[in-house]
C-alpha cells in the first residue's frame, strides 16, 4: 500500500479535497435525484430533463429557447436538443419571432395535458428527494438556488 511519501501515493491535499468537497457531493447527489425522477416519469415518456424545460415553457410561452437555457442554467444546445423531442412528441410547438431569425415555443395542449398526468409521478420523486435529504436540507437548497436567481423560477 502506497502512503502519501511514495510517488503517486495519496497527498494530504488529496485527502482533504476527496473528504471536503461540496462541488463533487452535489454533482452525485444531482446524479442520483435525477435517476429518481426520471424513475418516476418513465411510464409518461419524459425524462426529467425535458419535463423541466417543457415546465418553464408552460410558464413562460411563448418563450425564446434561449431564456430556457438562461432561467434553467443550460446549454442552448442542450435545450435545442430537448426542445426537438419535445416537438417531436407534440408537447411543444415553435413559431417565428418577431425577429425573423427567432423562434417561439410554446406548450401544446398535449404538452399541457402531460404535464397535469406527470405531476403524479413528478410528486412521488419529490417526495423520495425530500425523504433522502430532509425537509431542511430541500428548503434550504431551494433557497440556495433561489439566491443564485437560477432556482427553477419561472
């Protein structure tokens, strides 16, 4: 076994990072919630990914996918991406902007209608999150997030 004198042994530094860091403790936790709610979600054909951008959608449309991308702290390929499911599952529809080289997109009443049924399923993986991490722990992430500006509100 390799102590932190050998070369390529464990440093001090090493230890600290692996034992301290909340970056990568929410990068699994992120990991492992969205296996919850895409668990949940499976039988309606959504991921939890998309349901989230079909949500700001039904807020906000009709919307520009990239204020999708900004109020969700995504990619705009990722929500293109999404968003091309969507539409194709008839969940969301796009229309020209009035800038003529933007698109508008907008929750159909397919899209609408998912959401209402999904929610069933959408509660129940809320539920397990808020279980595995706590009641405190959920609110106060939530207030996290909020603070960032980027908390999911739409």
């Amino acid at each position: 076994m390799r102590n932190a004198n050998q070369p390529g042994g464990p440093s001090d530094d090493a230890r600290e990072i692996a034992a301290e860091c909340v970056g990568a403790r929410l990068r699994m936790l992120n990991r492992a919630v969205t296996r919850m709610y895409d668990e949940q979600l499976r039988s309606y054909g959504i991921k939890f990914s998309q349901m989230n951008i079909l949500t700001v959608v039904g807020v906000r449309g009709p919307v520009q996918s990239g204020e999708v991308a900004r109020i969700l702290s995504l990619e705009k390929s990722t929500v293109s991406r999404n968003l091309a499911i969507l539409e194709t599952n008839g969940w969301v529809e796009s229309e020209a902007g009035d800038a003529g080289n933007t698109r508008l997109i907008s929750a159909t009443a397919s899209g609408r209608e998912l959401l209402t049924r999904a929610k069933a399923g959408w509660q129940i993986a809320q539920d397990q999150v808020t279980a595995l991490l706590g009641e405190r722990t959920a609110k106060a992430l939530r207030r996290a997030a909020d603070q960032l500006g980027k908390g999911g509100h739409v």
